[in-house]
C-alpha cells in the first residue's frame, strides 16, 4: 500500500472485553485497541461500530481510561468520539507512530449494561478503520463477546442431631448438634461465602 510514495503496513484492530461473565444489571467495560505498526503517524483516522441490542452504554467512551487501561499505550491519541442510537464513531483520530519498536496505539474505553439472560457480540468487519481518505484500512477483522448470567442460587441446609440415648427428648445437660450446609446450585464456585 502506498500513500504519498510512502509503503504503509495496515493497523490492526482489536476488540476486547474486562470481564467474560456479568450479573443482569452489571457493568461490563469493554476496549477498542488500534495500532499503528509504522514509523510514522497516521492522522485523519476514523472508525464506527454498534453496540449489541439489548445493551446500553453507561457513561461516555473515551481515550484511555484510567480505570479500565491495563496496557502500556502510548500517549498521543486525538479525535471526536459521538454516540448515535446504538452506533459509535469516532473520527479525526490521529495514531501515533512506531517508537522504538512498540506500535503507536489508541485504545478507546466503553461500558455497557444489559439485564437480558444471553450473550452479546460486538465486532468489526475489515475495513472499519480508515485513513488518508480510505487508502489505509484495517486487514483483520474483530470480534469479543460477553455473558450475561443469572444471579446464583444459593441455598441453605439445616439438621439437628443428639447423641444416642434411650431418652425421647433432650434433657438439661444433653448438647444437640446443628449442622448448616451451603448449597451451591450453579456451575460457578464461589469464595469467602460468609
């Protein structure tokens, strides 16, 4: 591919996601990472995708949050992020340039809710990403997913015992036993039940 007699390799695109498993209700903060593999920055980027029916965004997308960032991203990300409906859009997004052998990269940070029992797809085809006018574009495409799970059942057990003698009833001075059981009736184990 070359742009202005200069051979650009195509960024890649990545969807991901925080956590595989919600509660109805739940927040799950998702990503959107784009890298530039080149010496040089490319400006004029722009980008869209939809959120899955039955979800909505919580709060605004934005550059690298502090509080969902957990990669080493380089800092120099620039553009225009609009919420239409369902659709995303980010647009005059600048990606920084190669440095020292760490792809320039912008990751945009989203979050969303849902209280439907199911799974929810975001992904982007080939060609979601732009630049200098639709000459550089994505190669891959990309795809994450999430589920949202009922909340766990958890019950509980309870049986008295009293030791072996001939008496019916128990007497001053007899100590019953009381034994409680936790069941647990999902296929998740559960920690720190109190």
């Amino acid at each position: 591919l070359v742009v202005s007699n200069q051979t650009f390799v195509q960024p890649t695109l990545k969807h991901d996601r925080h956590e595989a498993t919600i509660f109805p209700g739940g927040v799950e903060h998702l990503v959107v990472d784009i890298n530039n593999p080149n010496a040089a920055a490319l400006p004029g980027g722009t980008f869209s995708f939809t959120i899955p029916a039955g979800t909505t965004l919580v709060g605004t997308p934005a550059y690298n949050h502090p509080a969902y960032n957990t990669g080493n991203l380089q800092p120099g990300c620039s553009g225009d992020v609009t919420v239409s409906g369902s659709t995303v859009t980010v647009s005059n997004l600048t990606l920084p340039p190669k440095v020292g052998g760490v792809n320039g990269s912008c990751r945009l940070d989203y979050a969303l809710t849902a209280t439907a029992v199911e799974t929810y797809t975001v992904t982007s085809p080939a060609g979601a990403f732009s630049a200098a006018g639709g000459t550089i574009t994505n190669a891959n495409s990309s795809t994450t997913n999430f589920q949202v799970k009922d909340r766990p059942t958890l019950s509980l057990g309870k049986a008295f015992s009293r030791p072996v003698l001939p008496a019916v009833n128990w007497t001053i001075g007899q100590h019953p036993k009381v034994t409680l059981t936790v069941h647990n009736q999902t296929d998740t184990p559960w920690a720190n039940v109190t």
